[in-house]
C-alpha cells in the first residue's frame, strides 16, 4: 500500500517524460490539437460562464448581507467581488467544472481505448501513441484553460455587477469605484497563472488514469472516478502552493 503512490508518481513522470519528448511531432498530431481545443474550451464555455455568473451573484448578495451598513461604503462590495473572482473563483470554479466535465471524458476515452485494444493498434502501426492521444489533450488544457478563465472572471464579476444594481445593493458606479481602489496589476497575471497550472494538471492526470486503465468496462469506470476526485484534490493541492508562493 505504501508503495503504490510512489509507483503511480515514477508512472505519471515516466508519461510526462515521453510526452514532453514527442512535442517536435507537431505534425502528427496537429489535427488532434484543434479538436481537442475545441472540445474542452468551446464546449465548456457555456457551463463554465453559467456558474461564474452565479458565483459573482452569490459573492456580491453574501458580501452585502455581512457588510454593508450605515458605517461602511457600499463600495466595499466591488472592493471585495472583484478580487474574489480574479484571484479565486474564476479559476477554481472553472477548474473543478473541467475536473468533472472535460477529465472524466478524457479519462473514459483513453480507458476505452485501452481496454479495447485499440492504442496498441495505433503503436503496431508505428505510431507514437503518447504523442497522438496525450500531447494534445495536455496542450489543449494548458491554452483554452486561461481563454476559460479570462471569460469566467469578466462574467462573474458582471453577473456581481448587476445582481448588486438590480438588487438594490450597490450602484454599477460605486461598485466599479471599489473594484479599481483595491485593484492589484498582479491579480490578474497571478490568475493566469494559476489558470495553467489547473489546465496542466487536470488534462495530465486525466490522460495518466485513462492510458493506464486495465480492467474492462469496470476499469474504465474506476478510471474515470479517480480522473475526477484526483484532479479536484491536487487543484485544490496546486492552489495551496501557488497562493503560498506567489502572494
């Protein structure tokens, strides 16, 4: 038991190691790329602006409920909503939804893929099966996660906005007012950063459970549940780290 995490670790760098290494076959795999773009930041767009949207809602109706009273600006909401989203939520809500959406799927395709033997067709026709199938999943998540975002942060902070006018909380005005007081010109770049890193270790730890599924149909479920809850535990892990290091 105690060395079955560090057999999974010397697996998934020996993965990345060949990943990383059929990078110059751009080529052949290029085609895969835009797909899997597609399919992980255009597909998702939708879901992920949905719950940004209700995030910034939730954040700005809490955050008026705790503090706004005669004694305190109600600019402080827009003071408080706006760092939220950049820092936090835009990029964690949008990671723990591609945790579920995108990791899931690509954990169940590669697994299928595997238990019916159909990777080792593709390595019997001389083709580099990591560069095909895992290379540009890892590529995707790490370009559109940022693109997802961007996208998700400018809509929450939005979605805030105007629950915040409309609700009788704050004026767009006063609202934007806080937002520019207390803005720091690293809170976006620090998102951004953090918006790699998840696109990195979600698809990554996606296309490890998925290449290495064994087990049939069952074994493609069990790699698909464990796609998921490891992706959402070491988001939450990459989180930790950065947020200590970086502010």
């Amino acid at each position: 038991m105690i060395l079955n995490p560090i057999r999974a670790l010397g697996k998934y760098s020996q993965l990345l190691y060949h990943a990383f290494g059929a990078l110059p076959e751009f080529g052949t795999y290029r085609v895969n790329l835009w797909q899997q773009m597609m399919r992980i930041g255009i597909d998702s767009l939708p879901i992920v602006m949905l719950a940004a949207a209700f995030s910034g809602a939730v954040t700005t109706v809490q955050t008026a409920y705790q503090l706004v009273s005669p004694l305190i600006p109600r600019s402080i909401i827009g003071s408080i909503v706006v760092p939220s989203m950049i820092l936090e939520l835009g990029a964690v809500v949008t990671g723990f939804i591609l945790a579920g959406r995108v990791g899931a799927r690509i954990a169940a395709e590669l697994g299928t893929m595997r238990v019916t033997e159909q990777i080792d067709a593709l390595e019997a026709m001389g083709l580099n099966s990591i560069g095909y199938l895992i290379v540009p999943r890892v590529l995707a998540g790490i370009v559109m996660f940022p693109v997802l975002y961007v996208a998700a942060s400018f809509v929450g902070i939005g979605g805030g906005m105007l629950v915040g006018h409309f609700g009788g909380f704050v004026p767009i005005g006063e609202f934007l007012e806080g937002a520019r007081e207390f803005f720091q010109p690293f809170d976006p770049v620090f998102g951004l950063i953090k918006s790699l890193v998840f696109g990195f270790t979600i698809t990554s730890i996606s296309c490890f459970k998925g290449y290495n599924t064994s087990g049939g149909a069952e074994g493609v479920g069990r790699s698909t549940t464990q796609a998921a809850v490891a992706s959402c535990v070491f988001l939450l892990l990459a989180d930790l780290v950065l947020a200590a290091t970086l502010l």
